[in-house]
C-alpha cells in the first residue's frame, strides 16, 4: 500500500537531482514556474531512464515493481499544476493512464480505504484532464481516515443537497465544501444536527452567521483562506469545539464568548490581524497560532 513516505520519497528524488533543491531546505518558492519550464523534459527523462533500468537507485530505494515509477510521474505532474506551469501532454496522458482505479488497486488498498482513494484519483484525474496553462487547480483536501467516515460525509454542494433530498441529514457528521467559490454559508447547513466537522477553507465567506450555534454538536470547524472580519459571539455556543482553523482571513478580535469554550483544543489565527490576545485569553491553556 502507498503511504505519504512514498511520494515524499519521489518528490525528493525529483527536487535534489533533477531540480537541485535540497529536500530538507525546501519550501514553496524555491520551485519557480520558469525552474519548471526549463527542468520539466529532464525530469521527465529522469524518470523514463529510471523505469528502463539506464538509471540505477541506490538499493535502499529499490523499485520493487518498475510500475511503481508511475508515481515519480504523478509528483512531477502534481509539482508542475501547483505551479500552473506548462504540463506536457507526454506527462499528462501518463499519469492518466495510471490513476484508473483498476490500475491504481494494484497497490492493495484494503477494504477500508478504497472509497477513499477512489475519491482522490477522480478528484486529481479531473484536474489534470481540465488544466490548462497559467489556471493553478484547487485540490481537496478530506480529513478522513477510512471509509467509514467517507460514508457519514457530505462533499460538495451538489451532495449537501442531495442529503437533504434524500432525508439523510441525520446520519453525516462530516460537511467539506472547500473550494465551492461560496460567498456565505450555506443556510442548509444548519439541517444537519449532528454534525461533527465542518470544512469552508478557501472560499470567499465574509460573515459567519449567528446561527452557527445551532450546530451545537461540533467538535471541528476550518474556515481559513475566507475573508472573515469578525468571529461572532454565537461562536463561544459551540460547548464541543475542540479545533477551530481561522487562518488567512481579516480577522481584528476574538468575542469573549469564546472563554467559555473548555473543550477547545486549539485555535489557529495565522495571517489575520490580530496582534495580541486579552489577558482572559492567555490565561486558557489552548494552542493559539498568530502571526
């Protein structure tokens, strides 16, 4: 089975001797478009070489089956769109050829996980299909382990309504609307009582309305990447929060209602502009992040 070590392990290989990045130096903007432009035939050569044996691994990184390169060809192709760098049709038909499920099942993904994976190959088959030059696609990312959590979720708008059509509201304890290009949550919300997370990061929401405290059973709730200029009081309603994700937004100050959340666990502020936090809040043993 593929694990994160595996496309680390790819994506390090590629950085260090195709691009000449450190991986443990890396950060986001060392990769330029322009270094993409140039290196992406080399590192597409690279790893042709590797699959045809020209080029040997060290043993430790020993390809145990040489169609496990195809993910070598799907970092490359995930490091160029990212980017919004010129994606060769070479490379793109080459990873869609890999990411069907009938091929991508060959690496044994259990029972458990399959629905999971499915998801995230559509999702990722999609965009490289539809990406053009210059347009940087927008990836989901589910905070689900296994498919038992997939089948209580709600992803997407078309599903959020579907649930309620479907009188299924009851049963979904996960609602990711990231990326839906939304302006305001969605009042539906609110129909599913039992929810547990709620994801509306990378979206274009200003206000969080006072009738989030109707959804008094959740422990989760990120909404980063918004433009959010106030948190309301309602908030400090939710008795069951635990993390709350309001990174990237315009936020100035945080309700006091907010003390009287106990169970919370951690707060992340990042990249708003709160400069300091009352000395009420300080005194709560929570992870905060500013900055």
């Amino acid at each position: 089975m593929l694990s994160s070590d595996d496309c680390d392990f790819w994506e390090s290989l590629l950085l260090e001797k195709v691009f000449d990045i450190s991986y443990e130096r890396y950060h986001n903007d060392l990769l330029t478009p322009s270094l993409l432009q140039e290196k992406t035939v080399d590192a597409m050569d690279f790893l042709d070489d590797i699959k045809s044996g020209s080029i040997k691994l060290p043993e430790e990184y020993h390809l145990k089956d040489k169609e496990y390169i195809s993910i070598g060809y799907q970092i490359l192709a995930l490091l160029i769109v990212q980017k919004g760098a010129h994606l060769p049709e070479r490379l793109r038909d080459e990873v869609l050829r890999t990411t069907t499920w009938e091929y991508d099942s060959r690496w044994g993904w259990g029972s458990k996980n399959e629905k999971i994976r499915k998801f995230f190959l559509n999702d990722f088959r999609s965009q490289i299909i539809k990406y053009e030059d210059g347009n940087i696609p927008c990836f989901r990312n589910l905070d689900i382990k296994n498919d038992d959590q997939f089948d209580v979720s709600s992803i997407g708008l078309d599903q959020l309504y579907e649930n309620i059509r479907l009188n299924r509201c009851f049963i979904v304890k996960y609602i990711n609307l990231q990326y839906c290009d939304l302006h305001q949550v969605p009042d539906e919300i609110y129909e599913y009582k039992f929810l547990k997370t709620l994801n509306l990061s990378n979206n274009k929401i200003k206000k969080i309305p006072s009738k989030i405290k109707l959804l008094d059973n959740l422990e989760f709730f990120y909404i980063s990447y918004n433009r959010l200029k106030r948190v309301p009081r309602a908030i400090g309603n939710l008795d069951h929060l635990k993390r709350l994700n309001l990174s990237h937004n315009q936020i100035r100050y945080l309700p006091q209602s907010m003390i009287k959340l106990t169970d919370l666990e951690s707060i992340n502020l990042y990249k708003n502009k709160i400069q300091t936090l009352s000395n009420d809040f300080k005194k709560l043993k929570k992870v905060v992040y500013l900055g």
